[in-house]
C-alpha cells in the first residue's frame, strides 16, 4: 500500500510541488510528451500499478488519457508534499492489454 494517494498527487500538482526528475524530462522530450500531459495524467487518470517496495520512496504507475484519447503512463512518487516525475510513456499493445490497465502475459 502506498503512504499516498491520488488525491494528494494531485493537489501536489494543482499547486505546483512538481518535482521533474531528468530521466524523466529526457525521456519525455525523447517521446514527444509534454509536462501539460503529465499532468493531465495525474489530475484524470488512475493509479493501476503500485510499487510499495521502490527505494527510497514508493511509487505508482498512473493511466491517463490526453489529446485524442491517446493513453499515457506515468511512473511517480511522493514525498513531503512534493510529487517526483520518474518518467513517462505512450503504452503500446505488444506490452499491454487493450484497457492499457493490463500487461500482457509474456511467456
């Protein structure tokens, strides 16, 4: 279990607490994926994987969707009133069910 929750990322972002790790920022600009989509991510999307064992600080995996309804995950955790971008990605299907919820059993 996490020791946040959506709600408190999400008032981490309405005021600003964002903290944009520069593996992040470089893989978003690798991707093409814009801050203004992180954040949209974070505000509407939902928490669908949690990573309670991450060090130092647990994180999550949030599903969002932005222009067109193209799906976008974001990896992040919180700390002291601050939410941590750790990176973000378009989903693709080879890894991921149709509902970009689920992974795909890989065998």
């Amino acid at each position: 279990m996490l020791p946040y929750t959506i709600n408190e990322l999400r008032t981490a972002c309405e005021q600003r607490r964002i903290i944009w790790r520069e593996h992040a920022a470089d893989k978003m600009l690798e991707r093409g994926i814009l801050r203004s989509e992180v954040i949209r991510c974070v505000m509407q999307g939902e928490i669908i994987e949690e990573y309670a064992e991450d060090y130092p600080i647990p994180s999550c995996l949030i599903l969002g969707f932005i222009k067109e309804g193209r799906p976008i995950h974001v990896v992040c955790s919180m700390d002291n009133g601050y939410i941590y971008v750790i990176t973000a990605y378009k989903p693709n299907l080879l890894k991921w069910e149709n509902d970009f919820k689920t992974r795909r059993n890989t065998l």
